[in-house]
C-alpha cells in the first residue's frame, strides 16, 4: 500500500490545480483550506491517538510483559 502515496500526491495536485482553474481569483485559498483540514486532522491524531487510546492498538501486551518478566526476564525482547 505504500506505494500508492505518490501517485495519490499527484493526482490530489492535479485536482487542486483543476480547482484552481475554475476557482479562477481564489486559487491561493485552496491550498490554504488543505493546510488548515491537514492541521486539524495532525492536532486530533496526535492528541486521541497519542495518549490513552494507544492501547488499544497492543491489547494484552501489559499483561504478558508482567507476565514474562515474572517467569524468566532474560528470554523476551521487545522493540519499539
């Protein structure tokens, strides 16, 4: 799926340029309106992801860190 960020880059570009046209004097305002929609999408993503919810993307990985760090510490690894 990676490999679809470049081209849907371009073609949003071209639509926004698209936009542009037909928007004819307020072609500076469509970039602006991307820039304000992508800050609000980063601020709520960094601050509901970030915090508390996070956990729900490991479940059960709390319980069985305690759980191996009880039997034999050595033998687990874990990596960010």
């Amino acid at each position: 799926m990676n490999f679809l960020w470049l081209p849907l880059i371009y073609f949003a570009a071209l639509g926004l340029d698209a936009l542009g046209e037909l928007a004819g004097r307020l072609w500076p305002v469509l970039p602006a309106a991307l820039l304000v929609c992508f800050a609000g999408f980063f601020a709520s993503y960094c601050l509901s992801f970030g915090g508390a919810s996070r956990a729900g993307f490991y479940p059960g990985l709390g319980e069985a860190v305690e759980y191996v760090d009880a039997r034999a510490p050595d033998s687990a690894y874990i990596t960010d």
